[in-house]
C-alpha cells in the first residue's frame, strides 16, 4: 500500500493500519518503514477481536485482514489472509473504492 499510496489519497480513501504492539513498537516500525499511513496501536486487540481476525501460532501470529469499509461504516469489501503474505494487491481495493465512489455520483 506504500507504493501505490498516492492512488488512495487521490481517491480521498484513507489508509488505517491497526496492530497490537506496543505504542512505542509501533510507533518505531512507521518510522523505519517510512509508512505515509496512519498506524494505530490496540494492544488489547479490541479491533482484531471484533473482526474475527485469526490468530495463528503455527504462523507466527496474527493472519493479515483486510477491509474497505465506506462513509457509512459498511465492510464493503473483507479479505481474511492464510498466511503473512496473503494480502491482495492494491488494485483489488482501488476497484472497490471506485465502485463506492460511482454508487455516490
């Protein structure tokens, strides 16, 4: 998402990362990473609790989830990974987010 970053903003998407380290850990991983999206800490997992995100030890932690989720707080579009590089391209979310974008003209 890093990469194609530009084509979010250009679309007024906004891009929410949301993980269970620490503030600090976090934190520190946007900054070496470079991140230009917003990453927000929930060391209590509240978030990846509420969306059934799967957690696996043999896989070394939590499986990527993805969503896009519109103005209205509808998941218009929820991908559950089977493993730490199961996350789709940037172009599966964009046409999504062309599609909102088209039902609201």
């Amino acid at each position: 998402m890093r990469d194609g970053y530009a084509e979010f903003v250009s679309r007024d998407a906004v891009i929410l990362a949301i993980g269970t380290d620490s503030p600090d850990s976090f934190q520190a991983y946007w900054k070496k990473e470079n991140l230009p999206y917003i990453g927000l800490s929930d060391t209590k997992a509240s978030v990846p609790r509420k969306y059934r995100q799967e957690v696996s030890l043999f896989k070394l932690g939590r499986m990527p989830l993805n969503c896009v989720i519109d103005l209205e707080g509808k998941i218009r579009y929820l991908h559950y990974g089977a493993n730490m590089t199961d996350i789709p391209d940037n172009e599966t979310f964009l046409q999504v987010i062309d599609q909102i974008i088209q039902k609201n003209l």
